[in-house]
C-alpha cells in the first residue's frame, strides 16, 4: 500500500498557486498537492495531515505574505519536531539578502527559488526533494520510483 505524501504550496496570490499547481501536475498523479492561501492555514493543514499518519514532504512557500513571511513559516516548521524531514523550498521574488539568510540559516531552507521560475526548475526541485524525503524516512520508494529523482535516488542508496 502506498504511503499518502503532500506537497503544500503556500502564497497569498491564488493566481501563483495556480502556476506552481500546474506545474505540479504530473506529481499530482501519485502525491497530493495542497493548496494553501496563508501560513495559518498550512500549519493547520499539517496537523492535519500529521494527525491522519500521513506524509508532508514538501512545502513550497512564498515570501511575502500578510501574516507571517515564508521565512517566519518554514522556521515554525523547521522547529517542530513532527516534521524535521519536511523538505522547504522558498518562492519569492523581494527577498532580500538579509531573509534569505535568514532563511537557510532558521528555516533549514532546502531550496530557494525567485519568481517568475520556469516550470521545470520547479518540477526538478520538488522531483530531488522528494526523493531525498522518501529516503530518509525510510519509506519504500518503489511505488513512487517513476516520479522521482533518478540520479538523486541513485546517489542516495549508494
């Protein structure tokens, strides 16, 4: 049986949900691509997802955002034990220096991308994250092996 894993996108303009989902697509035939609006709403879709056993392996998340920053975001999440293999991928296009520090030094930041992204950046990065995610918690990456990273696959079960 399969094991059930997301990948969360969050941004505050549905319009680059839409884009980042689209480009997702092909994911979406065996991971489930959440769709979230703000950081409220991803921390609660993750204890939901949490509470269910399930997998969160990937959040995609923007910068700017009313509430709280993607960087404020992916810390929260980078400090909650329950997803310490959670792979984060920052989106964003006004980050400044100092955030995207901040990021990667806080937020454990595995990825960072800037907007206007092309679509097969996005589907590699979130590809090798999953894979590396699969693997580290040891889930039996099999059934998920023609939608994952081969050469980070490779590199890893080495």
């Amino acid at each position: 049986m399969m094991e059930k894993i997301h990948i969360i996108c969050v941004d505050d303009e549905r319009e680059v949900l839409e884009s980042v989902a689209q480009d997702l697509e092909l994911l979406s035939e065996v991971f489930t691509v959440e769709l979230c609006e703000s950081a409220a709403e991803c921390l609660e879709l993750m204890d939901d997802i949490d509470a269910e056993d399930d997998h969160v392996a990937v959040v995609i998340s923007d910068q700017v955002m009313p509430d709280k920053s993607g960087v404020e975001l992916l810390t929260e999440i980078a400090e909650d034990g329950r997803f310490k293999h959670t792979k984060k991928l920052l989106l964003t296009g006004l980050a400044t220096q100092a955030d995207t520090i901040r990021a990667i030094n806080h937020a454990q930041l595995d990825n960072y991308l800037e907007k206007v992204w092309q679509p097969e950046i996005l589907q590699l990065l979130t590809k090798q994250l999953l894979t590396r995610y699969i693997v580290e918690k040891g889930i039996d990456y099999q059934p998920y092996v023609s939608h994952l990273d081969a050469p980070t696959l490779f590199k890893l079960l080495q």
